[in-house]
C-alpha cells in the first residue's frame, strides 16, 4: 500500500486583509528583493509611503497578483517585467470586454 503525504504552507491575512512584504514574498515562495522588484515595476503598489521595503503594507489583493506573476515567472520562464505586461493585459482584456458587454455588444 502507497501512502501519500501531502504538506501545505499557508500565509494568514489579518482581518484588517493587510500582508508585510515579508508575508507577500513567503507565500509565494519567494524573497523580499523579488517584491521590491514588483514595486519598482509598478506590478504591485503599497499601502504606505515607507522608503523601507519591512515598512511597506499591501493589500491582500496583492497576493493573487504577486502569485500570478510567479506563476508566469515558474510555469513560463518569463522574468519579471514580461510577466508584469502579460498580467497589465489581461487586466486590460477584462475591461474592455466588461465595456462591450455594457454597450449590449456580444462577442464569442
């Protein structure tokens, strides 16, 4: 008989739904210096003006974009200013079809 062990990390957002750079690097397996690099791109924006990357806040929206840049970045090879224009248009996708689907325009 095969016995399979499965092990999960997980990142706890606080109820205020507030990540540390820190806690945003760890959940996606990641270093700080690579969330500075996503900061200094424009992919991900803090919540503070803090000059110090341990200072910065970011909203927990911040993770599913950070975790789709590493996604693009693992599954794709992409580095991380390709990863952050495939993200800006899909971003850009969803709202121009949100603005034809309002005008009553259906695409297939």
């Amino acid at each position: 008989m095969v016995t399979i062990k499965h092990s999960f990390t997980a990142t706890v957002v606080d109820d205020r739904g507030v990540l540390v750079a820190e806690e945003l690097a760890h959940a996606c397996g990641a270093e700080v210096e690579w969330v500075v690099e996503l900061v200094e791109i424009g992919l991900l924006q803090a919540e503070s003006d803090a000059s110090s990357p341990a200072q910065w806040r970011f909203a927990s929206s911040a993770l599913q974009c950070a975790l789709e840049a590493r996604r693009l970045q693992r599954d794709f090879g992409v580095g991380v200013d390709a990863a952050a224009l495939i993200i800006d248009l899909q971003r850009e996708i969803r709202r121009l079809k949100a603005v034809v689907h309002s005008e009553g325009i259906h695409l297939r």
